[in-house]
C-alpha cells in the first residue's frame, strides 16, 4: 500500500557521515576492520567533572520541565563566555539552549526565509544549510571556497551573488569540513554588506575553541553587527560532548519572541540535568580542553604530513576543527567512487568532499579525532590503495 508524504519532505537532505557510519559498521559486523575517520566528533570522553555534575543533577532531582530558553544560571555563564570570547556585550536574555547546536540552524532559517527568499550559505559546506534552506521554500545560493584561497570565500564573488531577495548569510569559521578560517577582510566584507542591505548574518562558531594559530573572531563583533547576527555554538565539539545534545544561540532581542515560540512548538525545552552538566563545563577547569585541542593539533600534523607523502594527494594544514580537506583531483577518480574504494577495499571511512556540496568535487573529509594509532594505519592503507588504482 503507497503512503502520500508531504511534498516538503523531498527537500530535506541528510549527512552523509551517518549513511557511511552504517555502512563501515555493517562491514564491521562481517569481521572487517575499519578505520573511522567520517564521523566529526572528538574520540575523547567527557570531562569527569561535567559528567559527575550531570550525575548530580540527576539525583538531586533535576528530571522535571525548564524554562523553555533554557536555565537561568546557565544562561547568564553562557553571556558571559560569549562577551569574553567575542569581545562583545552580551545580555543573558538573548541567550538560548536548545538540545543540540542544530536547533539554532533550524529556527534562524524557519523564522526568516521563506519561499521567494535567497539564503547564501558556504559550499563546501556543513549539509543541514542547504536543506533546511530548501526546507523551507527559499533558494539555496552556494559561496564557493576554494583551495587556493585557503578554503575562505572570495568577497567579490560573495558581493555578486547578492540580489534584492537575498535575506540570510550563513558563515561557518573555523570550518567544516575543510578546517579554513575566515579572516578579517572577510568578515569586514560580509558585516559591509550586512549593514548596507539590512541582511541577517547566522554564524556558525561551533569550532572556535578548536583553533591553532590566531585568535578567534565573531562578525558579531564589528560595528553594527550584534543586532543582526545569530551567533551558533555548542558544547558538543568543545567539551566532548556530541551525546549530550547541548547547543546554544545568541540571538537579537528582536528575533528571541519567534525562537521562543518555535521552541515551545518543537522540543518545549531541553534536559534539565543536561543543563547543569553545561554549567559545569563553562563554569569548571578548562584544562581538558586546553589538552584536546594540544592532541589534535599533533594529529593534525601528522594526518596533513602523511597524506602529503601520497603520489597524487595534496592537502592544506587546517587552520581549525578536526578535519582535512585533502585534494584527491589526480587520482582520475570522482570523490564519491574514491571514498567508496577506501570504505570497501581499505577498510578507510572517509567522506566524499561532495557530501558537503558540489565545489567539494575532487577532495575528500577525514576527521582526525582518532587515535596517532589509527590514523597511521588509515594512511598506511590509503597509501596501499592510491598504489594499486591503474595508472
């Protein structure tokens, strides 16, 4: 019997890396041994201090229903990290926690495109961009980054894409999945625009803890900005925390009545435990994360060295996150069939660069939050691979 969907649903993309994970996991239930580089999320456990203050909570009966823009107290750590980490002026009214940092994608684009609308979003890119900007009716615009400009987005390219219907730019620094991050120029060349045409800026800072040279910066913080910018971020990526389901959005005032409401519509409000977890790990020693953030640069090191070292791979040494992007273009292979090989003949779990949009054409995604153990034998086999591909 043939059930009638909404026509709506044939928009929504998905994310690869969970199509691939359960693929590497079927080839694992047959005995094969893989590797897992395609699931971006750090292999370190969550900080003991965090989780014993989830454990707590828990038993100090933290179980009921919350404010449905999250704690107050977490709330008011999370504008304060914010200012500090932005240099900006944050008022914990205009923070929201919502289960996961996805919520704040959702409910920014929900709430301001529509069909008619033009939504400019990187490409490479993280995927849920695209589909929830097609979700909702409007036009997906991609801004290309490209290798040779370190995967950064060139800002007359970005000026000619703009058109009187474009209504949201969506900026992701540091960057999945090619580790760029945008410099100044850049975000003075979006923030320019922003004011002039009375544009919304979602900014996607997931990874800016996750950063090896340089400091961080927020659009947010250049003039005129703060009323006009979404700020994403999470505890996920940072913290280790991905199982947590713990994101966050500082929004303009303006904006907060309609995230309210799509809230309360959705989720009603996220795990109260959870919170107090959050609490701990913005409020607690940030050592442990002083310490990933040390290892992943050392495997950043030596994933980018050794695939350096692999006739007809090429790869730039990311700036920030946990992953590279290598150039896989001379292999006389699309991305796809490329990754598809390494997965079923190596044993390798990688991505297709086109999984995070059509400009990811001849590259691939390798996170590196694994083990120095792993990830040399990845490149052991990748190599062994690339060996036996016809000339």
């Amino acid at each position: 019997m043939a059930h009638r969907v909404a026509s709506r649903m044939q928009q929504l993309g998905t994310e690869t890396a969970f199509e691939v994970l359960v693929r590497a996991r079927a080839l694992e239930a047959e005995g094969r041994d893989v590797v897992h580089l395609e699931i971006g999320e750090p292999d370190f456990d969550t900080p003991g201090h965090i989780v014993r203050a989830a454990q707590e909570a828990l038993e100090g009966g933290w179980t009921h229903y919350g404010p449905s823009l999250g704690q107050q107290d977490l709330r008011a750590a999370i504008a304060q990290e914010v200012a500090r980490t932005r240099g900006i002026a944050v008022d914990p009214a205009q923070v929201v926690v919502t289960p996961g940092a996805k919520p704040i994608m959702f409910y920014t684009i929900m709430a301001l495109a529509e069909p008619g609308d033009e939504v400019i979003y990187p490409n490479p890119g993280f995927p849920i961009y695209e589909s929830m900007i097609s979700f909702v009716g409007a036009t997906p615009v991609p801004l290309p980054l490209r290798e040779q400009n370190a995967f950064r987005f060139d800002p007359e390219e970005f000026r000619a894409l703009l058109s009187d219907r474009t209504r949201l730019v969506i900026l992701n620094s540091p960057a999945n999945p090619t580790g760029g991050v945008l410099g100044a120029a850049d975000l003075a060349a979006v923030a320019e625009v922003a004011r002039e045409r009375d544009l919304v800026v979602l900014s996607d800072e997931i990874y800016g803890r996750i950063l090896y040279e340089g400091e961080f910066a927020s659009v947010a913080a250049l003039d005129g900005m703060a009323e006009r910018t979404v700020i994403l971020d999470g505890f996920s990526k940072t913290y280790a925390m991905t199982g947590w389901r713990l994101g966050y959005g500082i929004y303009p005032r303006w904006l907060l009545p309609h995230v309210d409401r799509l809230i309360v519509n959705s989720v009603s409000c996220t795990a109260a435990f959870a919170q107090r977890g959050a609490l701990a790990a913005l409020t607690g020693s940030q050592e442990p994360v002083a310490q990933m953030v040390a290892e992943f640069r050392r495997r950043r090191d030596f994933v980018v060295d050794g695939l350096n070292r692999i006739p007809g791979i090429s790869c730039l040494r990311p700036r920030g996150a946990f992953y590279v992007f290598p150039n896989v273009s001379r292999l006389g292979m699309s991305s796809k069939a490329l990754a598809d090989l390494l997965l079923q003949e190596a044993g390798v779990a990688t991505l297709s660069g086109t999984a995070f949009g059509s400009y990811g054409e001849g590259y691939l995604r390798l996170s590196y939050a694994n083990s120095l153990e792993n990830l040399g034998k990845a490149l052991e086999r990748i190599a062994g691979a690339v060996e036996r591909l016809p000339a």
